[in-house]
C-alpha cells in the first residue's frame, strides 16, 4: 500500500492556512501557492537518488553530488495544477513538463480527459503528478493510470495541498505503488465533491475566476 507523507514544516502549516480564508485575494493566494510548492518540492526530492559530477572550485577540482534534473517530470492535472510549477522549478529548474487535461462531470463525478501532452522518453523519467486538491480521487486516480498506459514511467510520485480520506482511498485502491505527499488532510467531502473545510476551489482561487 503506498504511503501518505504529511509535509507538516511550520512554514508549510503557515502558508496554508493563509491561503484557506476566504478573504485572501486571487494575487496572495497565488504568491503562497508558489512559496508553499517550493518547500514541499524539497520535501518531495528528498529521497531522489544522486549521481557523482567532477567539479573545479576556486581552490582545486573535487566530485560533488547533484540530482539530473533532466531525468524528472512534472506533470500538471489541467489547470489548477499549473499553480504549483513555479515553484517547483525553483527547485528543480531542468524538470521537464507534461500536462494532463481533465475535467470532472458534475453529474457522476468522474473524470473526463481533453488534452495529454508529455515530454520525450517518458520511460526513463521520474514523474511527479501535481494537482492541488485530493478530493473524490477519481481525477488524480485517471491521470496516473493515463501515464501508466501511455508512458510507463520509472516511477510516479503525487503532490496535492490538500487530501480527503476519501481521495487517499480511492488513489491507494487505484495505485498502491503510488505516494501520496499532502500538506494536509482534511475531514471529509461533502456533497458535491469538495473538501471540508478545504479551501474552495483552488482553480477558481489560483485564476481569479468562478
């Protein structure tokens, strides 16, 4: 069964909660969403395997350790996680993006995809799935098996601010090979779908729209 890694820095917990009123403006709600992803994107890489790169400092050469960027994707679930990429490659700059477009019927709930679009040599990559919202899982539980079926990556990681129970249960069913990494995880959904008490619809929040 995969894991879920609560990222619960202090900074982290300061951020979100900013970021959860409902007062806070579409321009600070995305200024900390790129400073909350920075540091989960710490956390998320902590474990990333390095590799030796021969170096001359000023005094003498040396070999040093560094992360191949080039060998990691970032892949945003359309459009709301497209708020977590800058900050990510403040971290990561020679991460390589991909982007999976879906859309949930507000009927059924289920996912609908529109648009998938990958970067080159997929199968040799590690793939971080970003999306803000764990909510009924069903969206984030598709995009993962698109990526299985199209590109079999060398593994998957997946970010969100936020997980309801419900989600992890559906994405742990659905991916147990498959980490979850949250910066919380709320009480419940209720009946539409969002998480309670949540943050709203992050979309909406990161893009100033309703």
């Amino acid at each position: 069964m995969s894991q879920v890694h609560l990222i619960d820095h202090p900074l982290v917990q300061h951020k979100l909660t900013l970021m959860r009123r409902k007062e806070a403006s579409t321009n600070s709600f995305r200024r900390m969403l790129g400073e909350l992803s920075t540091l989960m994107a710490y956390e998320i890489t902590r474990d990333f395997p390095l590799q030796d790169l021969e170096i001359e400092t000023p005094m003498e050469k040396m070999v040093g350790k560094v992360i191949d960027g080039k060998k990691l994707a970032l892949v945003s679930i359309l459009r709301a996680g497209n708020g977590f990429l800058d900050g990510m490659l403040n971290v990561v700059p020679g991460a390589r993006i991909g982007h999976i477009g879906l859309y949930r019927d507000p009927e059924t709930l289920q996912p609908v995809e529109y648009y998938f679009k990958m970067p080159d040599n997929m199968g040799e990559r590690d793939v971080i799935v970003v999306d803000p919202m764990l909510a009924t899982g069903n969206s984030a539980a598709a995009a993962v098996q698109q990526l299985k079926d199209k590109c079999a990556p060398k593994s998957i990681k997946f970010m969100c601010l936020l997980a309801a129970p419900e989600g992890i249960k559906t994405m742990q069913a659905a991916h147990p090979d498959v980490d979850i990494y949250t910066a919380a995880v709320d009480r419940q959904l209720n009946d539409h779908g969002y998480i309670l008490p949540g943050l709203g619809d992050a979309g909406d929040r990161i893009f100033g729209t309703k």
